[in-house]
C-alpha cells in the first residue's frame, strides 16, 4: 500500500531568511538600509545643489540690478536721487521685479528715497538687522529671502532680494540700493527638480538591494548546498559530503566528511568489541550448560535455569549496546521498511502455521527506518511474535511517517489483551505474565531498549480488535 505523495511547500525562509541569527536576512538588510540612507542624503544634497545653483544665478542677476542703479544714480542732478532704469519689469505695477533706495540716517531709520513703479506706493519687508548686517559687509551684496508686495488668497509673494551699502556723490549718509525678484519659478524648478530626483533614485534603490539580495543568494548559495548535504546525511539519503565547494567552504566540508569517517570507525570498534565480549561470554556459558545437561538432580536443574537466565541478560545488554552505538554514529544508514515485514511476516506464520496465524501489514513503498536493519527486525521481530503468541487468528501491522522525521509502526492482534495495570510490567527485563508460553521475558524489553536507543518511543493500548495494540515512534528517513 503506498501513500500519496505529499507536495513540497516551498521555503520561504530560505529565502527571505528566518527571524533572529539568520545570515542572509543580517546581510540584506544591512545592505538595504545603507542604501536607503546613501540615497536620502543624495536626494537631499542634490536638490539643495540644484537650489543653490538656481539661486546663485538669479543673483547674479540680482546683482547686475544693483549696479545698474548705483551708476544711474550716480549720474542723476543734485538733488534727485531717482534713477532711470530701463527694465521693462521694473516699470509694470507688481510685475516681480523691484528696486529700492534707501538713506541710513544717524539715528538708524530707513528713509525711502526712490523705489521703481513696479512697488507703486509699497515697501519692500526687509529685516530689522539689515542695516547692521550691510554695514559689516560695506559695499558688498548679500541676498535673503522675503515676501512682496502681491498677496493672493493663500501666500504672499516669495522673492529674491540683494542689498548692498554704498557712498555716493552728493549724499552725506550712506545709501541702500535692494534689488528683488520674485523666487516662484525657481522654487517651482526646484520642487520638480526633487521630485525626478526622488523617483530615480527610489528606482535605484529598489535595482540596488535586487541586485544585493541575488549577490547575496549567490555568494551564499554554497552554504546553503553544504546545509543540504549534511541534511541528506542526516536523513539516510547520502554517507558523505560529495560536492566540491569554494576555497572558503571546502575546508568545512573536508571536515564533515573526516567526522563522518571517525563516526564510522568508532562505530566499527565497538562493533568489534561487543562481537569479541559476546564470543568471550557465550563459550563459558555454552559450557556450562552442556555439562549442566548431562547431569540429574536439582543441582544441575538450578545451574541450567540459572545459566539459561545468565546467556538471556547477556543477550540482551550486547544487543542494546550495539543498538546504542549505531543509534548515536549510524548516519546515512537506512532500512526499507516494507522489506523487513514482508520477511517477518512469511517467516513467524511459518513458525505460527500449527495455530493458524494470519499477518496483515501494510506500509508506503518509500517508507524506510534511519537505523540498521538487524535493529528494525529485532524490534518488529519481538513484537510480531508476542502479538502472534497472544492472538487467536489475526495480527495487523500498520506503518507510516507521522513527519518531523519520524514514523509510527503499529502492531495490533485479536488475543485477550493486557489490563492497563500490567502494561508496565510487561516492559521490565524478565518479566512474564503468562509462564505457560514459551520464552525468556525480555522481549519486550529489548524493544523498548533498542526504541529508546535511537530516540523513539514504545506505548501500550488497547486495540480495536480486541487485544493489545503496540505503538512504535521510530526515526524514518526522508525520501
């Protein structure tokens, strides 16, 4: 019987990275967030550039204003200080452009001596420090920022305006001369201006951390092969590390492998060493009890019972020691499951057949154990058998992964069952509720052992069948 593949959800966090220590997350948004900031302070820097650049040539044309009205004011008869410029603008009521002349008296007013007819009958707003400010800085121009004399619903009129202090002819107080346009166009430019800059940039910044997430993906794409690989061991799909990697990488790789390869030698040791304990402890026993056989009498009697019990416990802790050795270094080691059943169900009805004991197991075809195979038999074995001694007709034998890497074997007959208050007893070295049955009592227990040895786990329950129902967690390897 085979289950339905199970589709593959895809990995977001291999992705995207997972939340907390994950390197490709810390990289990107690292990344990321310095290009954002890199990019802020170059939208920032290159609008105030473009400003500065737009204001600087409208003062300069400001300032052409300004000399401009000094000569012509330079030239005018004693008396009259009003200037006749020649700019178009500067004629047109409230046109934009403006120009003022104004006289520092001692006790520090500004007395208006002649503004265009552009500002008709209105004063420019000029700031109250300005007298003082010209007169640090006599003779040269400086620009700030103002509102005019147009007003509409919402704003005032932004201007432009450059003022400088300087001596003329016929005039014993110094003398202002402010030239003013209106600022609206370049503010507007500068507004569009930051705006392009704005969309472009943010058209970089998403091309740049793209570009920074592929260059991460790539550069670490053999970290995450390497991960892989480990993984396929650790599940039984692979014994080693088989890829070559970087410069940077290899050497971990390399090291993998040589860890793999010690594992495997420790493993093959103390295979060795429990096979040569068992060859040393069974010869004696084997003795006595031969010798035990050819004698009569209670004597012989209590050293066969008791050698017998002597060759079980021995048995039993060479079997669990060779589990536990396995369990801990026995990576990429797996045994098809189906096949083990197949073997243990044709074998234990033929041993059965006088009784008449059927066994139904079922199980997917890629179902397989992550652990040796003489371990997968010893367990199923025992318990297979202890079900068919129990059972009056039937036993039933279920498998399937349970995911998080493990499975769930269950094995289930139609005996009589065991009360719950029994069920722990059952599991102790030695213990046999029925004396009538053939067998040493430990056949449980080394289920349980071995279970426990590769980190599963070993319940009793009641079945619907009738009798006791097994349940096995074991580890399954990933297909």
């Amino acid at each position: 019987m085979t289950e339905a593949p199970v589709a593959k959800r895809l990995d977001w966090g291999r992705w995207f990275g997972r939340p907390g220590r994950s390197l490709t997350r810390r990289l990107i948004w690292l990344a990321s967030a310095w290009i954002l900031v890199a990019l802020v302070i170059a939208a920032l820097v290159l609008t105030q550039a473009f400003q500065e650049s737009a204001l600087r040539r409208l003062g300069a044309t400001l300032n052409e204003t300004i000399d401009e009205i000094v000569v012509a004011a330079s030239r005018t008869p004693p008396g009259d200080v009003s200037p006749q410029i020649q700019d178009a603008r500067t004629l047109r009521l409230l046109s934009g452009k403006y120009w003022q002349i104004l006289e520092v008296r001692p006790d520090g007013r500004l007395v208006n001596l002649a503004r265009s007819n552009s500002l008709w009958r209105y004063d420019l707003a000029l700031p109250p420090d300005l007298p003082r400010r010209l007169d640090a800085a006599f003779g040269d121009v400086i620009t700030f920022n103002t509102t005019g004399p147009k007003d509409d619903a919402e704003t005032r009129e932004p201007l432009r305006v450059a003022a400088s202090m300087k001596s003329i002819p016929r005039h014993e107080h110094p003398i202002i001369f402010i030239a003013a346009v209106d600022r609206s166009e370049v503010d507007a430019d500068t507004r569009q201006f930051a705006h392009v800059a704005w969309i472009a940039l943010l058209i970089l910044g998403l091309g740049l951390v793209s570009a920074v997430f592929i260059q991460v993906r790539i550069g670490l794409r053999p970290l995450f092969d390497l991960r892989d690989e480990i993984a396929d061991v650790r599940k039984g799909r692979s014994a080693r590390i088989g890829r070559s990697y970087p410069l940077e990488i290899q050497p971990l790789a390399e090291q993998v492998n040589r860890l793999l390869d010690h594992n495997q030698e420790v493993v093959e040791r103390q295979r060795t060493h429990v096979g040569n304990l068992a060859h040393a402890l069974k010869t004696p026993i084997s003795v006595m009890l031969a010798e035990a056989g050819t004698q009569e009498g209670q004597l012989p009697e209590l050293v066969r019972r008791q050698t017998q019990v002597m060759q079980g416990q021995v048995d039993h802790h060479l079997r669990r020691a060779r589990a536990a050795a396995r369990a801990a270094h026995g990576l990429g080691e797996t045994t098809p499951v189906p096949e083990v059943l197949d073997e243990l169900a044709v074998m234990i009805e033929q041993v059965f057949r006088t009784k008449g004991v059927e066994i139904d197991w079922r199980a997917p075809d890629d179902l397989a154990f992550l652990g040796e195979r003489q371990d997968l038999q010893e367990i199923l074995g025992n318990l297979i058998e202890n079900a068919a001694k129990f059972a009056r007709r039937r036993v039933r034998v279920s498998a399937g992964g349970s995911g998080l890497g493990q499975m769930i074997l269950v094995v289930e007959d139609d005996g009589p069952g065991l009360p719950a208050d029994q069920r722990d007893t059952v599991m102790q070295r030695g213990a046999r509720l029925d004396e009538s049955a053939p067998g040493s009592g430990l056949g449980l227990s080394i289920v349980d052992d071995l279970t426990r040895a590769y980190g599963g786990r070993l319940t009793l329950a009641d079945s619907d069948m009738g009798g006791l129902k097994a349940v096995l967690e074991l580890p399954a390897a990933q297909s």
